[in-house]
C-alpha cells in the first residue's frame, strides 16, 4: 500500500493562482443557503483570482461575501431555455471582459455545460468531459444502469410504474425504503430528491405524488426508483476528486459523514477528513468506469454485514462540504481546478487528516429538534476545524444567513399556529 502523503509543514505556502483567470460560479438551483458557493467565493477571492457569482439577489448571504469581485442576476432555466442561458453566460463573459474559468455548483449546472459546450467554448474555461458523461452520472436511473453493467456496488433499486409494481418492491426490497426522484433538479421547490419511507402508506404517497407535480416535471423528474435501505451503523462515506483530461486525479480526499440534514439521507452538516485508502482506490476505479472528467463528488454508504461500501450518488461537480479538503498549504478543491486550468502546475496536497467541517444553521436545526443530542451539537461546534459560514475575516456572510434562517423558523411557526399544525 502506498504511503500518505507526509502532512504540511507549520507555515507551508499556499500554490499562487493567477489573477488574470477571472471566474464565474454558475448555478441554477435557487438555493441561498448553499454554503458551498460561499466557500468558493472565500477560497478564489482570499487567492487574489476575481470571483464573479450568479446568485438569487443582493440578499443572498453569499452575495454579502467582502471577497466577491461581482454579483450577476439570475439567469434563464437551463431545462426550458438553454440557448437563453448560454446568451446570458456569454453577455456576462463580455462585461468580464476577459476569458473566464466556468465552474458549475450543482448537477444541473455540470450537465448544461457539457451539452452546450461549443456555444460557451469561446468565451470560457471549463473542465470538458463528453458531453452525454455529467446526465449518465448524475440521472440516478442511468447511473443505477451503468452501476449493474459494469459491477459496481449499488444498493438494490427497483423502478415500478404501478400501485400493484409497488406492492411487490416492498416485498422484495422490505421497509424502511429509500425513495428518489432520478433527476431531482427538475422537483418543483418544495420537495426532497431523496426520501427515507418508513411505511408502506409513505411508498405509496410518494409514488402517486410523481402523477400530480404537473406540467413537463411530472414526465421528467420521475418515475421514482424505489431503493434498498441499507443500515446506516457503517457510516456514511464521500469522495471529493478533481479527474484531469487524461483522467489522471490531481487530488482526491475520503471523508466521514459524522451528521446529515436530514437525517439519513441528506447533505453533510458534520464531517471529518478521514484516511480511507480502499474507499479512494474504489472511487478512482469507479471515475474510470464511467469515464468522468473534472471535478467529482461521490457518496458511499459502507455495509458493515457485508463490508461493502455501496455508491449513491455521483455528483459531476463540486461537492458543497469542499473546504473540508484544504490541506496544510490551503490548497483545496477550487484553486486545483483553477491551477489547471490556468496551466500552472498543480502541487502534491498535503493532508490534514481529522479536520472536521461544520454547517452551522443545519447544526441549529438538528438542536433545536432533537433534545437529547444538544449537549454533542455544542462539542461539534467548539471542535469545528472548518465552520461553512462563519469567517473572521468575512463575518457578514454568516449574520445574513442567520438572520434569514430565524426569519424562516417564524414564518413557519406562525404557519403552523395558523393551521394548527
């Protein structure tokens, strides 16, 4: 086995990017609570690289960031208006002024880029995999498909296009059930891309919610795929990687999901930097697989029964727990892709295994609605390495999001007095 990395000597330099590859974080899921943008902004912007963001508004938490260089309005669906999206990514490229590095923060995002490349080619830097590479990996009823054709572990997934089909994946596949919508981008606002169904009742109300979403939704974002829980006591697992053209990885991390929100089936709230060198060897081997370039994030849930780490998901793009991954000299997932794409070299990572990250408002959250578990919350925090929102150096961020966060626990306090929920 081949030896770690040494870790980053106390004071080691972080890599010097080049100011002149200005950048653009292109995202198109309405979200203003997506920590991971915020993290790129600080990681580019603290780097002396001009960071230009799309983003919901100017109250945006992330659009407070001391460390923006810009903020540009909103732009055109991807999935209803492509061409208007690429003509708005081109105007802003224009006002830049100059060629711009594209990096994309949601699945969505990565897939337009790769389907529209030769309209963005001109005026954009962008990690350029095949064009159909970012849909197959992120669609979760294609990369169920590839994951039997070429043998990787997944868990059991079944599609059902009946009450009657349903019946019989509950049968075969037992409760709890996971529930997933195959291209969750496309879910009306509202609604979770991932459900653990404890029920039968709950299966069912899933399935026959793909009927009444409406509209071209109803036909794309669905069926759901009904999919084998397996028992979380091994952990949940992530990889963060960044694949060059050749497919060689300039870096790559395995890191532990300590908390999640929701629980069991949602994003990082609490993870930590662990050496995992089976679980990296087997993300390479499945990034190969598949045939992936750029900047990759992948989930695992390991089988203690079995001792099987079964892959969930693969996200085409950056994961938003990223800067959990900065190593000795600040080199992290952002300013690799950046180095690259600017032709400078890219410098072995020296890792900094155990640093943890913290999403504080998710944190809050998991408190506030579990009792018991206050006490750990507290420890979380105070052992935070990383926290996603609070920086000394760039405090409004944090205070914007925090005053939107109890602006939304009112709203639906009072909504719930309301209806007597």
């Amino acid at each position: 086995m081949q030896s770690p990395p040494p870790p980053a000597a106390p004071g080691a330099r972080a890599p010097e990017l080049d100011a002149g590859l200005p950048v653009l974080l292109l995202r198109t899921d309405r979200n203003p609570f997506h920590h991971g943008t915020l993290g790129a902004i600080r990681s580019l912007g603290r780097a002396g690289v001009p960071v230009h963001a799309i983003l919901e508004g100017p109250g945006s938490p992330a659009a407070r960031s001391r460390h923006l260089h810009r903020r540009w309005p909103w732009g055109p669906s991807p999935h209803t208006a492509p061409e208007a999206l690429a003509e708005h990514l081109r105007h802003i490229a224009g006002l830049i002024g100059r060629r711009t590095l594209l990096l994309p923060l949601d699945d969505a995002g990565a897939i337009f880029i790769a389907e529209h490349a030769p309209a963005l080619a001109e005026c954009f830097a962008f990690t350029a995999p095949d064009p159909s590479s970012p849909r197959r990996v992120a669609d979760k009823s294609l990369l169920a498909e590839q994951c039997a054709r070429f043998g990787i572990d997944c868990p059991e997934s079944l599609v059902p296009r009946s009450p009657t089909e349903v019946e019989a994946a509950l049968t075969r596949l037992g409760l709890p059930l996971v529930v997933k919508w195959p291209r969750p981008w496309l879910l009306p606002p509202g609604h979770r891309g991932t459900v653990v169904a404890r029920t039968a009742a709950e299966v069912h109300r899933l399935f026959a919610l793909a009927a009444t979403l409406g509209g071209a939704a109803a036909q794309t974002a669905g069926p759901p795929i009904l999919q084998r829980h397996v028992p979380p006591e091994g952990g949940d697992w992530f990889f963060h990687g960044h694949f060059d053209g050749d497919g060689a990885c300039l870096f790559g991390a395995t890191g532990r999901k300590h908390l999640a929100h929701p629980a069991d089936a949602g994003h990082t709230v609490s993870g930590e930097w662990v050496l995992n060198p089976a679980l990296e060897r087997l993300a390479h081997k499945i990034v190969d697989l598949l045939g992936h370039r750029g900047t990759v994030d992948l989930d695992f849930r390991f089988e203690a029964r079995t001792g099987t780490y079964h892959l969930l998901d693969f996200n085409p793009r950056l994961g938003a727990q990223f800067r959990l991954f900065r190593d000795g000299s600040g080199l992290d997932l952002v300013r690799i892709a950046h180095l690259a794409h600017s032709g400078r070299a890219v410098p072995q990572a020296r890792p900094r295994y155990g640093r943890t990250l913290l999403v504080e408002n998710h944190l809050l959250h998991h408190a506030l609605t579990r009792p018991g578990e206050r006490r750990a919350a507290v420890r979380r925090l105070r052992e935070a390495g990383e926290p996603a929102w609070f920086a000394a150096d760039d405090p409004v961020p944090f205070l914007s999001m925090a005053g939107r966060s109890l602006a939304r626990g009112l709203a639906r306090g009072l909504r719930r007095g309301t209806t007597g929920g």
